[in-house]
C-alpha cells in the first residue's frame, strides 16, 4: 500500500521546483515499497509498515510547552554552540554561531534558492527508499555553510529531543558544506522521553571541499519505542577528510547508513561505530564507502554487544573502483554476544577493481573472553564486576578513537 | 598454630572430561614459609594453581583444601582472592581497554569492601597506587596503560608485583614466575617478592629452575611427579636436582 504523500500538509508548495523533487520522491519511494525480508539492504532491519500508522507525518506545528528558545544556551553537555530541534521541528532561526559559519533553516534557504545545488545531489534516491521518503517530506532541517578556511573552535553540538505525548513521523534533512580548508566538529544528539513513540527519519547530506575536515559525531538515545533511521550521504573532495562515529543505544530500530564518495585524490574516511544492546533493541550500522580515486584511504572500526533478545547488524561494503589505485581500505566490526537469544548479522562486502590496493577487513562475534574473566576474578573483582568491566572495555576501544575528548568523556560517561 | 594451607589426600582434575590429574597430594604451608614445587612438564603443577585460585575449568573429585580456617571449595574465585590467595599467572592475560589502574582501583576496592573496609575514592587510590608505584620502580607511563597490552615479559611480571604489593596476599603463588625472563627481570621480580613477603604470609614458587630459587631461598622443596609429592626437603633438593635431573627422584 502506497502512502498519499500529496495530502500531507507542507510549507512551501506553492514552489515549483520544490514541489516536483517532493514528488519524485513520492513516486520513488512508493515504487520501491516498503523493505521487506526480501530487501537486501534492509532484510536484517525491517519492520512493519503499519507500525507508522498512528504517526502523523508532516504536522509540525510546534507542541513543546515550554519555551525551547531558551534552550540553545543551556542544552549543551560541554562547551559548544547549540542547535535544537523539537519533535522534529528546529526551535529557533537565529543561531549564536561563530563568524564564518552560515546557518539557516531548510525553509529559508529553499525560499532563497541557493540550496538547489546541494538538495539531493549526494545520493541516488533508488538506493535509500526512506531518504526518497525524506525527500518527499521535505520541509525541517538545518543549513549549515563553513565558509572557506573557517576553522571552529568548539563543536557545533545540534540536539534533537521527541516528547513523550508526541506520536510522529519526525523528517530531518540537514546540508552540510564545509568549504576549502574549512574544519569543524559536529555532534548530532537524539533523545526521547521515556513512553514517546516516534520515528525519526534523518538525511544528512555533508560536502567537503577540498582540504576541509568535518568531525561527525552521533550518538542515538532514542526512546525505547522509538525507530530511529538516518542516512548520512558525504561527497570528499581532494584531501578533505570525514571523520564520523555513530554511537547507537537501544531502541526498537536504530539504523545508520553511511554513504561516502571519496571523489578526489588525497580524501580520507574514518567511520567509526558502537552499539550496545540489553534487551530486545535492534541496531544496525551499514556503511558504503566507495573509493573513486587514487590515494584515498578509508578506515572502519565498529565494536558491538548484544545482550537478551536483541539484534545487531554490521553491513559494510568498501568500493574500489578501477581509477583508484594505491587506496587502502581497512575494516573491523567485534561484537560480544552475550546471550543465546540475542543475534548478531555481519554482511562485509569488498569490491575491489583497481589492483594497487590495500584492504583488510575483520569480523569477530563471541562471548567474552573466559581467561580475562578469570584473570580478573583471581584479582578479587566478582564475575559480575568482571563482565560489566570488560564489557566496558570493549565498548572503549572505539569511543578511544574519538579525537575530540569532550565528546569522549560524554559518551563514555552517558552511553 | 593451624596452617595457612592445608591440603589433605587432594585428587582432582579436568572438569569437562573428568581427567584425573592431581592424584592423592598432602601439602601444609604455614605463614611466614617459602615452599618450592618443582616437577617434569605435564605432572600437574599448573592445575595445582589454578585449583587453588579457582578456576572453573579445574573440580575436586577428593580430598581438602583449607585456607586460612576456611574450607576453599566453599569459595569463589573472587572470595579466594579477597581472602589472601594471589596466584601469579605464567602468562598474565592482556586485557585491551581497561588501564592499569582502573583495573587495580577495583582490585583493591574489592578486597577492602570484603574486609569490610571503606572504598578508596579516586584521589586516595592514587595516592596508594603512586606510592607502591614508586617502591617497585613502576613508571606512572605504564600505570595507564592497558593491562599488559603490548607489555614485554618483564613488565607483565613486573605489573604482576606490583599487584601483589597492593593487595597484600596472605599466599602468594608463583606460577613459573620465571618463564621467558631474562637474568635482570628475574632479579626484580625476586627482589619484589622477597620486600613483600613476611612472617605473616607464605610464598609457593612453581618452577623448573633453580635459578629463581637462589633468588627467592625456600625453606621447603617438594619434587612433584605424577599428581603428587614424591620427595620433600630442603634447598639441598633443588640443587640435587639441578644436577641429575628428574630420573633418580622418579625411579626411587
């Protein structure tokens, strides 16, 4: 069953242009259904279309009772520059952002017609049937321009926040472009309130022009009935360097997809992940990184834990096309399985068509080590100290690549 | 005076497949003593210390082991522990992600909490830690390290010292304490474990050579073959044996 986009209420329809791509989208989305068991992409994480029934989808007329304006201050868990969105709704048009940096509202840089070059030009919709579904929604989201050489000097740290009496269909498209030399580091942070039934549908669409460096961070911590899907499609240009980690809690689907084009000599990628599940959550962390060209150098590592009922997913491919040769692509994903119930799927994939390559890729799912569990053990620390330290640990060993240690400390406190 | 260890008509071995591989040992160790077990490969002298410090892998099928007035197979590992067994591994595990000191922090912070003792806040473990640190000539660069993530055979044992200062064992094992050291980090370890111990605690040092023996001077050397004590004696014994092997002591 197709969705009736076209009686769903949105700003600005009286634009042409605007109109047309939301209706593609529409088309798309409904051509390619809803993902099934039989979807490849999506056969590890799909879910029922009519869990979205009771969803409103494009009211977002402004529900918080309190009034988040005065939020943006406050609302930051370390020095940073905050940006809040509301049930999916951005609070507030006037940002307390450094010079150099440009940020408006979707709307406003749809009214000034500038964004036509970025909107949906980093991904094919046929690939991404819920970014197709974002696009035919299109309407909240944030602009974000770094102007050439700007270099920022604390994050720019964007919270999203769902209210408990909330029930909707949140679609968030974000463009962010970092001119040449540019650097900047962004956290993007979901929260719900504990009952909130929502799905939040996020598309970040991320240029990097030549020389510029963009720290990406994510950390999902959705409302446990939550779904949460998010693709972050990021063009690389010539020696730009991309930097993200997803840090994803439990929630009854957390997605993120990574899409990365390194188009230009000399752009790098670090994709880094964790997730941590205890119950009956399902998280998934696909990536696709495709190396178009030479000396481009791409770097994954994702650690895992599964606990209960719940279910991981690690879908990686890593794209080498002919032009790009001396390329490195590394990839490692470890998860701990800690229960009989709990399930973890891992799906590497590399395609390689150049022949001057370096790609390694690791995927390791098991318990937890019983020799350091002893070794703790014969220290006087109890079992159940000793598998929460090591679980712990495990967890560690990505949220240490993280370069920004305000951040780190955060995550590691809170996630 | 009852023993710090009493081991009595002892047989156990493999849990999963029910291999007996300690066959009738007798063993007392009182405090303030240093016992030496040596033996040929295979005869058992690791399950002896893992039994001790126990392992799951590891089950008693007869016999008694007493620790300090207590029955030990009522124990857990961690209780063991707490109560003042330290076993010395002979290839201590790496642990990625977790900093030797973190890792001592809840070490320490156990045993106190089963003492019944007030656990240590941050800054006065630091002070403990920088403190033992110090005595044993461990650097503060290898105290946030991750536990022996990289380390040569020398810091491992070195980190193994230092947790023995810390937590203060009432026995300690030395499980082939030796391996893989060269002739100086032998020696620290020696010299570790000779300022640590007292008339208060006791000392089983498992190893083939004598040269940790002419490090660490035991009271009591027991030659241990096929699950059990075959011999028991002085020094004078590891020397014997140094010199015409196990065969003699086997055939008598």
């Amino acid at each position: 069953m197709s969705i009736e986009f076209e009686k769903i209420p949105l700003w600005g329809e009286d634009i042409p242009w605007l109109s047309g791509l939301r209706e593609k989208g529409a088309q798309i989305f409904n051509n390619i259904g809803w993902p099934n068991a039989k979807t490849e992409a999506w056969k590890y994480s799909y879910f029922p279309r009519a869990d979205i029934d009771n969803l409103m989808l494009g009211d977002y007329s402004h529900k918080c009772e309190h009034d988040c304006h005065c939020h943006e201050k406050t609302l930051t868990p370390f020095a940073a520059y905050g940006i809040k969105f509301c049930d999916g709704r951005l609070t507030s048009e006037h940002f307390d952002l450094p010079q150099g940096v440009e940020a408006k509202s979707l709307v406003e840089a749809i009214y000034d017609g500038e964004i036509k070059k970025y909107l949906n030009k980093s991904f094919e919709m046929e690939n991404f049937p819920f970014a197709a579904m974002n696009t035919a929604l299109l309407e909240q989201g944030l602009v974000l321009i770094i102007e050439r050489g700007t270099i920022i000097d604390r994050p720019i740290f964007i919270c999203y926040h769902q209210h408990n009496n909330n029930r909707q269909l949140s679609s968030i498209r974000n463009i962010i472009v970092l001119e040449n030399r540019a650097q900047a580091t962004i956290v993007e942070y979901f929260e719900g309130e504990a009952d909130a039934l929502y799905f939040n549908n996020v598309v970040n669409e991320i240029y990097l022009q030549n020389d510029a460096t963009l720290c990406h961070y994510i950390y999902a911590n959705e409302a446990r009935r939550a779904r949460h899907i998010a693709l972050n499609s990021v063009n690389v240009r010539a020696n730009a360097s991309y930097k993200s980690f997803i840090a994803q809690g439990e929630c009854a689907l957390s997605r993120h997809e990574s899409h990365i084009l390194l188009q230009q000599e000399g752009a790098t990628a670090v994709v880094n992940g964790a997730y941590r599940l205890a119950q009956n959550g399902v998280s998934d962390i696909t990536t696709d990184i495709c190396h178009l060209a030479a000396h481009t150098i791409s770097n994954q590592l994702v650690r895992g834990v599964a606990d209960g009922k719940s279910k991981g997913v690690f879908q990686g491919r890593i794209h080498i096309a002919p032009d790009a040769q001396q390329t490195e692509g590394y990839q490692q994903h470890r998860a701990l399985l800690l229960s009989d119930e709990a399930e973890i799927d891992a799906k590497p994939e590399l395609e390689i068509f150049a022949d001057d390559v370096k790609c390694a890729h690791g995927n390791t799912c098991g318990d937890l080590d019983a020799e350091q569990l002893f070794y703790m053990q014969a220290r006087g620390i109890s079992k159940d100290d000793a598998r929460r330290i090591l679980i712990e640990a495990h967890i560690n060993e990505a949220l240490n690549t993280i370069a920004d240690t305000n951040v780190q400390n955060w995550l590691k406190e809170n996630f | 005076m009852t023993a710090l260890l009493q081991i009595k008509d002892l047989y156990a071995g493999v849990a999963e497949n029910k291999k007996e591989i300690i066959k009738g040992l007798n063993l007392t160790i009182n405090a303030g003593e240093v016992h030496a077990i040596m033996g040929p490969n295979g005869a058992g002298k690791s399950t002896l210390s893992y039994l001790l410090a126990g392992k799951s892998d590891y089950e008693i099928t007869s016999g008694k082991i007493d620790f300090d007035g207590k029955d030990l197979s009522e124990l857990t590992t961690s209780e063991r522990a707490n109560a003042g067994i330290f076993l010395s591994m002979q290839y201590p595990v790496a642990i990625p992600g977790v900093s030797v000191s973190s890792f001592l922090k809840h070490a320490v912070n156990a045993k106190r909490k089963y003492a019944g003792l007030p656990e240590l806040d941050a800054a006065e473990f630091l002070k403990v830690l920088r403190t033992a640190a110090k005595e044993l000539g461990v650097s503060a660069e290898m105290l946030k390290r991750e536990i022996n993530v990289g380390f040569s055979g020398g810091e491992k044992k070195r980190l193994e010292i230092l947790q023995m200062r810390l937590l203060e064992p009432k026995l300690a094992i030395l499980d082939e304490a030796d391996s893989g050291l060269d002739i100086d980090a032998l020696r620290i370890v020696a010299e570790g474990v000779n300022r640590l111990h007292n008339k208060d605690n006791a000392l089983l040092i498992i190893t083939h050579h004598l040269d940790l023996l002419n490090l660490i001077e035991p009271d009591f050397v027991h030659i241990y073959a096929d699950g059990h004590i075959v011999r028991s004696g002085d020094k004078s014994l590891a020397e014997a044996l140094e010199k015409d092997g196990y065969k003699s002591f086997l055939e008598a």
